[in-house]
C-alpha cells in the first residue's frame, strides 16, 4: 500500500458536507469528498462516471489539521444584469489562513497514477470551491509501503512561519488528524462525505466512520536553532604557531 499526501494551503478555503438553501457552510476541515473531487478532475474524470468514482472513493482518507485557520462570513447581494431583478440573499463561510496535509491510502497503481495527475492536471485544483485557488503546489508526495498514521507522522509540518512561532519552544507540535476509521473501529464519529455520484442530477453522499487522533511532528524552527547552538566552531591550536613564523 501507498499514501500521497497533499498540502491544502490558501487564502480561503470551504469544505462543506451539507448547504441549505442560500447558506452554505464549511466543515472545520477538508472533507472526503472535496479530495476525492479534486483528484478526479486533476484526472479529467467526467462527473457521471460513478464506476471510477467508486475506485477512487474506496480510497482510505485522512487530514492533518496543521494550522487551524479562522472561520469568516461573506454575506453576498447580486442583482441580475439585464432584468435588474435582485437574486436572493445568500451567505458563504470559508476558512481563512488555514494549512492542512490531506492523505489518500491504496493499492501502489493507483496511488501512483492519482501523483501522475497532480504533476500535471488537467482541470486545476481548487480548495472545496472554484473561487479559493491554493497558494502552493497541492502535491507533496508519495509514501511507498507505508499507511495513513505513519505518513501523516513523516510529513513535514506545513504551516506558516508565523503560526510556528506561537509554538517555538518545543521540539514536536501535536497536531490533530481527523483518519477514516477501519471496519470495526471504536469511538468514530461520522461524516456524510463518502462520495457516491457527482452528477448533477443525482449528486449523493453516504456516511463515513471518522475517528479523530494526535500526531506528534518535529518543529522544524526549533531543530534548526538547536543544530546552530550545537553547532562547535572549528580551531587549529597550531595556527598561531603558523601565523608567527
């Protein structure tokens, strides 16, 4: 088995598992279905195709939330360009200055053709809505042999050099991983996130176990001012022999 990570990094970001009417929330992480559809359309897979979708939502799922962000409102008016008529009120929550590390398991074929189409995709990524482009590359890489936890352990710590700074004191951050749980598992909650159609005319969704755990990372700052500390300066105890002959 084989985990490719991505690096969910921007401005905004919405990832809804539900929307009601005019209002549409976000999840306080990048859901299962929003990763799954943005792999798909780096493949250039159409919506209807409900057989490929359901070799890719067979994928098992994690994120790693590095940087929580803050949750925002954008309340929106809009009024119709040749008509004048006003379109109903809506409101549209995002997450501002958040990072995440989202992970996908499965079998090395696929794994490895799903990092194929991120190198070089044929519909653009986006994170949860067409109107929140990432900031960074989303690939990071693949973890040959390995499995969901022991990747999102591996995988550097992706926040912004601001964020790190309110945890610069110690050597590892805990950070939370929101991991698909295996048959059987105890103590999940669940999601409706499970991608089963993107059609438009019958998009659906069924519920997925969800158990939430910590994973403790190196502080990549803190290392650094540690192996400079360390660090010994060189000396020739003969030198000043040398420089006075």
């Amino acid at each position: 088995m084989s985990v490719l990570t991505l690096r969910l990094d921007g401005p905004l970001q919405a990832w809804g598992a539900s929307a009601r009417f005019a209002r549409r929330t976000t999840e306080s992480a990048p859901t299962k279905s929003g990763i799954i559809g943005m792999l798909a359309a780096a493949r250039g897979m159409d919506r209807g195709d409900d057989t490929e979708l359901a070799r890719l939502a067979a994928l098992r799922f994690a994120v790693r939330i590095d940087q929580p962000g803050a949750r925002v409102r954008d309340y929106q008016t809009a009024r119709h360009q040749i008509t004048k008529v006003s379109m109903p009120v809506s409101e549209r929550y995002y997450l501002a200055d958040a990072v995440f590390v989202a992970a996908v398991e499965g079998e090395d074929e696929l794994v490895d053709l799903l990092d194929a189409a991120l190198r070089a995709p044929i519909h653009a990524p986006f994170l949860g809505r067409r109107s929140c482009p990432p900031a960074r590359p989303v690939r990071l890489g693949v973890h040959h042999e390995t499995d969901l936890p022991q990747a999102l352990r591996d995988e550097p710590w992706q926040a912004a050099p601001w964020y790190r700074k309110k945890h610069d004191r110690q050597p590892t951050v805990p950070l939370t991983v929101l991991r698909e749980a295996r048959l059987g598992e105890n103590g999940a909650d669940f999601l409706r996130d499970q991608p089963l159609s993107y059609a438009a005319e019958h998009r659906r969704h069924a519920l997925r176990p969800v158990v939430t755990e910590t994973v403790e990372v190196p502080h990549p700052d803190v290392q650094a001012a540690a192996m400079t500390t360390m660090r010994v300066p060189e000396h020739d105890p003969l030198a000043a022999l040398e420089e006075s002959n």
